[in-house]
C-alpha cells in the first residue's frame, strides 16, 4: 500500500517538540531592526570604523565560509562569558586585568597575520575602556567605540574569510535586546537581488550561550554590514510550528483565552489550512520524507526571512518615507525610534509577503500574530493592523467596524479579515502586498529575488 504523503511529517510530529521550543518559536518575530544614538567623542576624537576591506571569496560570491576551531573556542565561550561577568559586575579588579591580558595575547587570532590580530587587540582594549568609564561621563563614548572596534574584528574576519561574526549589542537601546556581545558561526554568505543592488545576507548560527532577550528570526543592524538570518530560531520554528501544521495541526494565532473562542479557532483553523495548501505545493514529493520536509520548510523559511532583512538594508541606505496610515496609528513622530522601527517592519512584511513565491500565507499569519497579542504596544502589533486592513481592501474585502477601539485592537473583527485572506491565492495575497506597499511609500515595489 503506498504510503500517504504527509506520513513522514506525521512520524516527525509524533515526537513532538518540547515545550521549551515551542515557547521560542511562538515568540519569534520575523526580524528586527536596530538603530543605535551615538553620542560624544572618545577623549579628544571618536575612533570611527574604517571602510572594511573589500570583499573576497565566499564574502563575494556566495557560499561556506572557512571554519577555525581555535577562535570558535575564543568566540563561543571566552568573550561572550567574560563580557557577561563584566556586564553583570562579577569581576574583580585582579581577576578582571588578568583576564583582558589573556585576551589580548589569544593565540587563535595570532594565527591569522597582524591586521586580525591587531583589530582583536584594539577591541580588547576597547573593552578595558568601556568597563573602566562605565561610571563616568565617558561610558557612551566608550561603548560607541567598543562596537566600532568590535565591527572592525568582523570586518577582519570575513577578509580571512573565516566564517565568525560579533553582534557588539554591549548598550542595548532595542526594548527588546539585552546588553552585550553575542558571537555566530556564519553558516552560508548569500545575496538577495533588487534590480541592478545586490544585498549580502549572513545565515548564522549562534556560537555563546548568552540570552539575548527576545528571540528573531533575523537581524539588521545600522553598524554591521550585513543583516543576518539565525538559523537556531528558524528551525526552532520549523520544527515546533510548521512541521505541526503539514501534519494537520492549526497556526496558534493567539496564546491566551481568546485563542479558544469560536472565533479564535476558526481564525487559527483557516490560517492553517491556508499555510498548510502553499506548503503541500511547495514541497511536492518531499512531504513524504520527514527529514526532506523538514529541510525543505528550512530552506524556504530561510529565504523568506532573507528577503525581509535584505528589505531592511535596502531601505536604510535610501530613506524611507513616514506613511500616513502609520503616522494616525502610531501617534509619534517621523524620528521618534519607536514610528522608525515601525514603519521599517511595515516595508519589509509587505516586501516579504510581496517577493515570496512559496509561503506568503505563512509570513501574513506570522505578522497577525502579533496584532492577536494582548498588553504588549508593539511596532509589529501596528504593523499586523496596516497590513491585514489594507491588502484586505485592496481585495475587495472591507471591514465591517474598526480595527481598533479604545487603543485595543478588535481581534474578532482581525480574526474575519485574516480568514478572508486565509482563502486567497499566493498570487492574489503578493499582488495585493505589492500595491499595498505602493500605496504607502508612494514608489513602486521593486520585487526582491535571490
């Protein structure tokens, strides 16, 4: 008897995810975007990061980064253990300067010529300032330019084309980022097209064991050149929540009473069903494979993230304008940081939603999420609003009362403009994405590939 072809994701369901993975993956956003406020020179100038070094290898052209397990070590235990104790004032003076020596002296860097070993020397020591001014009316100063040096030891590692990366988040102003410095292992070099502009994306995998506060799926930095996929979340996802679905399951729209309303179920029974179909055609003969379904759902979650960090990066280089729609919801100004990020999360759901030919379903109903969550004034939350309303009117579907009232988002009436879309074609939801996004920033959308 030939087997059904969702056995093998039903064979990898049956072992069920734990509990601790699937509260990381239904907390996951899609990406987020981080602007730092510099401020104040270092002594009688501020250190400013040099242009990095131009790009060769797989930095390049796409592919596998070289690997050095002397540095992964440094990398992944080292610094981010010992940025930590500083961070959380564990140190001694003695133990703190015999420490920051031994970092300095680290033989792995050594191995790699003087321009590394001498970036990774200037970041140590970087490092000893930012701890000593901490207290002192040069502590932003300082931190601005432990991450400038920081950025220079990446930059210097990907001109070795070794396959690291240094998030130097040490004074986090993201509500939702925690202070210090996080370290990758780079597992892919990948680029996504927009016309004629190539944008290089990092997929990486992280390297400490630190908490770095709410979980993404991507990251785009101002400082770092290259936004990032991180792929322990996307496949926390996977597992937790895609491969679930392929074998029958709901989208849990919600994660609160709500959820078990009528219409709570039925919002979450058709996003499902709707995530469900785009995928079965998406993955075709792998369906009936757990491991290659899996793969596959990586793969495609994974490209779909990129285009949205790529968007990100895209938009930070040209401007992006304040949309109108956004300006009412949100109250604030143009510069205030909470309507920035707002309105980039805006251009890069509608352009991720827009450039997907496999899982647009999947991206909208990730994004609806955050506007079915309860106590949390969130750019995302603004964002689910703006778009679920507006691609629904571009496609004839109008909503029969507010969105939003009292500053509460109505999530029966979200739950019948999600169900509405739920039913549409890939190429109907990407059309209306596509306009949706014209609409608002007053250009066309140029479609992202890879």
């Amino acid at each position: 008897m030939e087997p059904s072809p969702t056995a093998g994701v039903l064979a990898l369901v049956s072992r069920g995810p734990t509990l601790a993975v699937i509260a990381l993956a239904l907390a996951t956003t899609v990406g987020a975007v981080v602007f730092h406020a510099y401020s104040g020179p270092h002594h009688d100038a501020s250190y400013t990061r040099p242009a990095p070094p131009a790009p060769i290898g797989v930095f390049r052209d796409g592919g596998v980064p070289r690997r050095d397990p002397a540095i992964e070590q440094a990398l992944a235990r080292e610094l981010p253990q010992f940025v930590a104790r500083l961070v959380a004032g564990g140190e001694t003076e003695a133990a703190r300067a015999q420490r920051i020596a031994e970092l300095r002296e680290h033989r792995a860097f050594a191995a790699h010529g003087p321009v590394l070993t001498g970036a990774w020397r200037a970041m140590i020591d970087a490092l000893d300032d930012w701890w000593r001014a901490s207290s002192t009316s040069r502590a932003a100063s300082a931190a601005n330019e432990l991450r400038a040096r920081t950025d220079v030891v990446s930059d210097q590692l990907a001109a070795a084309e070794l396959g690291y990366y240094i998030d130097p988040e040490i004074v986090s102003d993201h509500p939702r980022r925690r202070p210090g410095i996080f370290t990758y292992r780079i597992d892919e070099v990948a680029f996504v097209r927009s016309n004629e502009e190539r944008v290089r994306v990092l997929t990486v995998r992280r390297l400490d064991s630190l908490d770095a506060g709410a979980t993404v799926l991507g990251l785009t930095t101002e400082e770092l050149a290259d936004p990032v996929v991180l792929l322990d979340a996307v496949e926390a996802k996977v597992e937790s929540q895609i491969v679930p679905i392929l074998a029958g399951r709901s989208f849990p729209v919600a994660d609160d009473g709500w959820a078990r309303t009528p219409r709570g179920r039925a919002a979450a029974d058709a996003a499902g069903n709707a995530i469900r179909r785009e995928l079965m055609a998406a993955l075709y003969d792998d369906v009936r494979s757990s491991e290659l379904a899996t793969a596959t759902c990586r793969k495609l979650l994974v490209k779909s993230v990129r285009r949205h960090e790529a968007q990100h990066r895209l938009d930070q280089e040209r401007g992006l304008a304040y949309p109108e729609a956004l300006a009412k919801r949100i109250g604030e100004t143009k510069h205030a940081p909470f309507a920035v990020r707002a309105r980039f999360e805006l251009s890069a759901y509608l352009s991720q939603i827009a450039s997907d030919t496999w899982t647009p379903q999947l991206t909208l109903a990730n994004l609806a999420r955050h506007g079915f969550r309860r106590g949390q004034r969130s750019e995302e939350a603004f964002v689910a609003v703006i778009v679920i309303e507006g691609m629904a009117r571009r496609l004839g579907v109008l909503s029969l009362s507010p969105l939003v009232r009292r500053g509460e988002i109505d999530r029966d009436q979200l739950a019948t403009l999600l169900m509405a879309l739920s039913t549409r074609t890939t190429v109907e939801l990407r059309s209306a994405a596509a306009g949706l996004w014209s609409e608002l920033f007053g250009e066309p959308l140029v479609r992202l590939y890879d």
